[in-house]
C-alpha cells in the first residue's frame, strides 16, 4: 500500500486550495496508468474529472471574455478563448503548479516521462479545475482559474491578439486586390426564435466561402473562416 498523505497536502499546499473531500483531489492527480498497475487504487481516474474540468474552464473562459469584451463580436471572442485556453497553455499553468511531481502514474507512463508530457499536463489540469468545482463549486472554481487567464491575456501583445476571420479576410483581400470582401445573405430559414442564416463571402465577383449561424454575423464569421481556410490550404484561388 503506497502512502498517498504527504503528497496530497503538498498538493494542496501548491494549488492553492484546501479541499473538503481530499479523495477529489487524490482523484484529479490519478492517471489512469496508474490505476491500472494498482490494485489498491479504489478511488479511480482523473478522466471523468477531466472531462467536467474542460467544460467549466470553457464556461469560465468564456463568461470572463464576454464581460471584459463587451464590444467584441461571437467570433473575435471564441478565437481568443481558444488561444487562452489551449491544450499547451493549461499544460503551462500545470507546470506553474509543479503538477507533474504530484501525479500517480502508472511505470510505462513514468519511463516514458509523462510528468513532463503536455498533453497529460494538460488533462491533469483539467480534472484539478473539476475537482475544486466538486468541492467547492462554481464561485471557488473560478476564484483558482482566473489568476491564470489574466496573465496570460496580460503577455498577449496587441499585435499577437487573434483577430477575427472577417478581419483577417479583409486584411489580406486589401493588401492583395486592393478590394473589401462583401458578403450576401443567402438563405433564411427557422422560426423567428430560432433563425438560421446562410451566407457567401465574395471577392472580384468570386464566392469564396460559405457559412451557417443563428446570426447574420455568425453566418458571415464562418463564411470568412472558410474562405480563409480555402487560400491556406491552396484550394482557393482567383481568376
């Protein structure tokens, strides 16, 4: 029987956080190699943890961004959460934590240096996020995770802060054909509650993408976006 106490309150010590039901935390910590290897592991995984984890910094990201943002469109806003929230950044805020020296990991998983694994790091993360939100809820969830949105937002730089495609479609139609894309409703369809709207996104007379969203904006976010994926892939070009 592996003694699990001094690492748990060394952990807690670390995050930050002192849990009510410390099998939460034990928990979070566990990968599933470990599990596997140990008979005596009786209180599971991390990866239903990391699974609610993912959805609460989702939840997080994105009701902090809206309220700090209030003028910025539903596409600028999900782009600079996917940045944020990224699977190498969580396995950054991991290393911050010194997360890795506290996991349980199964022997292949340790030769094969899974503390130091980002994509573990990452889903350790994660199920850390789930567990205090068990814990303690939403309120002390937010209270850990948000230090970390902050700095990161923080090191962003103006010029490195993703744009939105519409922006960057118009950005590279100017500088390349001198021309602003213009974008034509396509279809309606829906009850009024609950619109659909189709769009084109067309340049030099050319429809280059396509998009669907509740939104005429939304619609006109996803056009953009697949145009923009259209000429990165080179399966796009102009007469």
């Amino acid at each position: 029987m592996v003694d699990h106490g001094p690492d748990l309150t060394a952990a807690q010590n670390a995050v930050g956080v002192t849990f009510h039901d410390v099998t939460l935390l034990r928990r979070a910590l566990t990968h599933a190699s470990y599990g596997n290897e140990h008979a005596d592991c009786t209180w599971g995984n991390n990866e239903r943890l990391e699974f609610l984890g993912d959805a609460v910094i989702d939840f997080v990201t994105a009701e902090w961004l809206y309220q700090r943002f209030p003028q910025w469109p539903e596409g600028r806003l999900t782009t600079l959460r996917a940045e944020l929230v990224r699977s190498e950044m969580l396995a950054s805020f991991a290393v911050s934590l010194g997360l890795g020296g506290f996991l349980l990991l199964g022997r292949g998983e340790e030769l094969g240096g899974g503390r130091s694994r980002a994509a573990l790091l990452s889903d350790a993360f994660e199920a850390l996020v789930g567990a205090i939100y068990l814990d303690q809820g939403l309120k002390a969830a937010r209270r850990f995770f948000l230090p970390f949105l902050q700095l990161q937002l923080e090191m962003l730089s103006a010029e490195a802060m993703p744009r939105d495609a519409k922006t960057r479609l118009q950005e590279w139609a100017q500088a390349t054909y001198h021309e602003t894309p213009a974008y034509v409703t396509v279809e309606e369809s829906g009850p009024d509650h609950a619109r659909s709207f189709a769009v084109e996104v067309v340049i030099r007379g050319q429809v280059l993408g396509r998009g669907v969203g509740h939104s005429k904006q939304a619609a006109e976010q996803a056009a953009a976006a697949t145009a923009l994926r259209a000429f990165e892939t080179g399966t796009e070009q102009l007469d």
